[in-house]
C-alpha cells in the first residue's frame, strides 16, 4: 500500500528498498509543504506590507536614537520629526507640562509678530462714562495705552492702469511730424495683462499649485473682474518662453558643477499619441545639493532624455536604481553614485512587516550610526575636504561592518522575503553606494533632489495634466526658476518682475547673467 498514488514505487513491509522508498516520499511530501508554508508566508507578508502602505502612518518612526540621528535630514518631513519626538521621553514630559498648564488656564504666551511688517496704529478711545472718574467727576487724563498686535490684511486690489503716452509735435515745422514716448518694454507685449498680473497668475500657480480655472474663478468673486482663459494662459505661457533661455542657461552652469543629483516623475500630457486619455510624460530633475535646479520634461522615461541632458557632463551622478541612468556616461566620465535612503526604505519596510524580527531594526540602526555622522558634519558646517575626512575616518569602518553583517543576513533568510530582497538591493548597488566615502561633495542619499520633486507633485494633482508638449518645456523652465529660488531664499516675484521684460532683447550670449544666483549676486555687489 502507497502512501502517495503518484508515486510508482510500491512499499513493502519488508526489505531495504521499499524502507528506502517511503523515506524518500517522506522527503519529497516534506519538502513540497514547506515550500507551499514558505509561499504562504511571503505572500501574507507581501499582503500585509500592501496594507501597511495603504492604510499605515506615512512616516518611518523608529527608536528615540534614530529619531536624533535622522532629524534635520532634508528626507524627513517636519511632521515624521513632530511623531518621532513624541516618543522621546523628555518630549512626553514636556507634553505633560503643556497638558497641565491647559488644565489651569496658564497660556503660554503670545509670540511677537514680525518686526519686518508696517505697523498701522488704531487708536480705540474708552467709552463716555469712564472718561470721568466716578467720585469727583473729574476727567480721566490719558496716561497711556494697552497695546495689543493682531495680524491683519487688506484684500487685493485690481485696477486698470491707463498708459498715457506723450504725443508732440512742432507747430511750425508740420513736416517733422508726431513724436510719441516708446511703450514700456513688458512681458506680454500688447497684451491686457500688466507685468503684476501676469507675474501672480505665476506664482500662484508654480508656487501656490492654483490652477488657472481657480484663479480665474476667485478673480470674479473678489474683484468682478471676468477674464478669458485664452488671455490668463498666453500670458504663463509668454512666462515660459522667456525662461526657457534662462533654463538653458542654468543647465550649462549645473553641467560644469562635476556633481549632480537626478531624479523623474509621470505627468499627463495631453496630445494626439493616445486618444481619449492623457499620454504618460515625464519630468526630469538635474541639482546639486543646496544649488541650482533644472527640471527637463521628456514625453518618454527612456535613457535618451538623461544622455541629451548629460551631454558633456563629467563628474558624479547620484541616482536612485532606476535603470534609464545606467548607460548614461557609459563611455566613461560618469561616475554613478547610489543613494542609501533607498536602501534604508527596503528595510523600514521590512521592519512594517515583522516588527518582531530584531534585523531589520539592527540594520536601520547601523544606517542611522552613517546618518549621525552626516548630521554632525552638516551642524559644524564642513566643506568638501574635511567632510571626506571624517567618512573615512569613521563612516567607512561603519560602512564595511554594514556590508559585511547584509551578506550574512541575506544567507540566512528566504531569498523572496522582504528582508531578503533588501538585502540583495544594498548589496547589488553596494559599489554605488560607497561612492560618498571618496568624494566628501557627494551626500549620503539622494534625499535633496526627491525633495525638489515635491512641488511638481503637488502641483500635479491640482491642474491634473499638461496641455500639450510644447507646454512641458515651458512648464519645466518656470519650475527651475522657482525651485532655484526656493532654494536660496530668492523672492521669486521680485526676480519675475525684474528679469522678464528684459529678456527679449538682452544678448543671448549675456543671458547666464540674469539667473537667479547671477541676478542674487548683482544685487548684493
């Protein structure tokens, strides 16, 4: 009698073959369970990360030490920092004070507002009957005021700006003519928008992520004031045109930089390539930390949009894994760098998944050691040379112990598991990651440039799609003038202003001068 119909080999009760038979049966039938219980556990484990990303906090909390080494880092969003912090033990107990002085009405106190803003006195007089002192009836002298400061704000106000430019002529010499002063150079020339106007519908779009259709909307309800679409669009897009050399400008400057962070995200695009729905383009970003920024928009994720980029560019390129990058440079003069919040994401993710498992949390922890060493160089504000000196004096003992201890743990778990996935994707970018050890310009991840793409996300799902191909050009130039200035404390609308109504007839080969760290400089000399 078999104990498995598939298999041919009869047991007998008696004999070295048929004892031999069943064992091996056994080890088959155990080996398929455990392969089918190992299966199972993935895919519950893959489900429950799913669910984790869907419906879980979107911050990496972590322990009180990881909190500490992470914090100022530009990838940690200001409310991860607030979540980690209520971890922290002394946090709790300033909490609890708060909560304590809320339960007895002591307020902590009113925070002076900005000195910078005019102030605009209002004088508010006491009423008759305590004008006069109520037993001698005598009047009450003004010794003073209570003063109290309340932000306010006047609505804005639109109005129409008549241009009245000066005819004249001679009297006597009919012949000679009418002379008329020369129009103000603007941005949109003859159009019905002033160079404000135009300026912020701008900003209000690129900076405060309104689309046009809003603000043609609050315009009518605050102001009466009814535009067409048509006009309010010519005149961002006239923007855009005269950005587009300024871009230009930049990329030359961030190509002779030797280090730039790259980075890319999906927009729609509407265009005659996919009928009846949006075509998937892509906007591409070129920076350097705390540098300059240059957005490409490319109708494609393919390698041709970075090698056209990166056309003569020689130094490091710091990106995440994605593959588009991985020919660029190819002929050498390229180094590629990795970025290790990359790597640090796998295995939080990990983390979700089995909180009970310690290495996830001992690898997080030995990343966090390299992320407080970053964070004391960027607090002393070291340069290039003394930065490198510090990793390799201790960053890189911490960096081999890491790699080391992932070989082991990638032998010792599931191939297929989160973990072991991980472990596979470091140690797979592992020369790419080491890269920061050698050259003290290079961060540790690529935290800078994922930053700079949040403003186009966010602007994403407020107008939803481009208009057209052509509009993406535009659209990425705009969006490197806002994010350079962003970046170096630039009022944007300042900048706008003085720069625009220049540009169609400042040389071209004297453009470099007007982008914004040039038109920054200028204005501090």
């Amino acid at each position: 009698m078999t104990l498995d119909p598939q298999v041919s080999t009869p047991y007998t009760d008696s004999g070295g073959a048929g004892i031999e038979a069943l064992r091996r049966d056994l080890d088959a039938s155990f080996r398929k369970s455990t392969a089918l219980e190992q299966e199972n556990r993935l895919l519950r484990l893959e489900l429950r990360l799913l669910r984790i990303k869907h419906f879980g906090a979107s911050s990496e909390k972590l322990s009180d030490g990881q909190l500490e080494l992470m914090e100022g880092e530009p990838s940690v969003e200001k409310a991860e920092v607030e979540n980690e912090a209520a971890l922290l033990p002394e946090a709790k107990e300033e909490a609890g004070r708060q909560a304590k002085r809320s339960r007895q009405g002591i307020h902590p106190g009113r925070e002076p507002l900005l000195a910078h803003l005019p102030r605009i006195e209002q004088i508010i007089a006491c009423s008759p009957e305590m004008c006069h002192c109520g037993q001698c009836g005598r009047e009450n002298k003004i010794i003073g005021y209570e003063r109290t400061e309340v932000l306010d704000v006047e609505p804005a106000k639109y109005f129409v700006r008549v241009l009245m430019r000066e005819k004249r002529a001679c009297p006597l010499c009919e012949e000679m003519g009418v002379a008329t002063a020369a129009m103000p150079v603007r941005i949109v020339e003859k159009g019905k928008l002033s160079d404000a106007v135009v300026v912020d519908s701008l900003v209000r779009k690129y900076g405060e992520h309104t689309p046009l259709y809003r603000q043609l909307i609050g315009l009518e309800r605050e102001a009466g004031v009814i535009l067409s679409p048509a006009t309010f669009n010519a005149g961002v897009m006239r923007c855009g045109e005269l950005c587009e050399p300024l871009s230009g400008a930049m990329r030359e400057e961030i190509l002779g930089g030797g280090y730039i962070q790259a980075d890319e995200t999906p927009v729609g695009v509407r265009c005659d390539l996919k009928k009846g729905r949006n075509h998937q383009g892509y906007f591409f970003e070129y920076s350097r930390p705390q540098g300059l920024v240059v957005y490409d928009f490319q109708m494609s994720r393919g390698r041709a949009g970075p090698e056209g980029f990166l056309k003569g560019f020689h130094g490091v390129l710091q990106t995440d894994a994605y593959t588009g990058y991985d020919q660029v440079g190819a002929k050498g003069g390229i180094v590629h760098a990795a970025c290790m919040a990359h790597v640090r994401r796998k295995f939080h993710e990990a983390h979700l998944i089995a909180k009970s498992d310690p290495l996830p949390r001992e690898v997080l922890e030995r990343i966090a050691a390299l992320y407080a060493l970053e964070a004391c160089a960027r607090e002393e504000n070291m340069d290039a040379n003394t930065r490198l000196a510090l990793r390799k004096a201790q960053s890189a003992p911490l960096v081999k112990a890491l790699k080391e201890r992932l070989v082991e743990i990638r032998a010792a778990v599931l191939p297929q598991s989160a973990l072991g996935k991980a472990c596979s994707y470091a140690l797979g970018m592992w020369p790419r990651l080491e890269v920061f050890l050698r050259d003290g310009r290079v961060e540790i991840d690529n935290n800078w440039c994922e930053n700079g793409m949040r403003p186009l996300a966010l602007g994403r799902k407020n107008w939803l799609h481009i208009g057209s191909p052509e509009a993406g050009k535009k659209i990425a130039a705009i969006a490197s003038i806002f994010e350079t200035c962003k970046r170096h404390g630039i009022n944007v609308r300042e900048y706008l202003l003085d720069v625009l109504p220049r540009i169609a007839d400042w040389p071209s080969h004297r453009i470099a001068e007007l982008t914004p760290l040039n038109w920054k400089k200028s204005r501090l000399s």
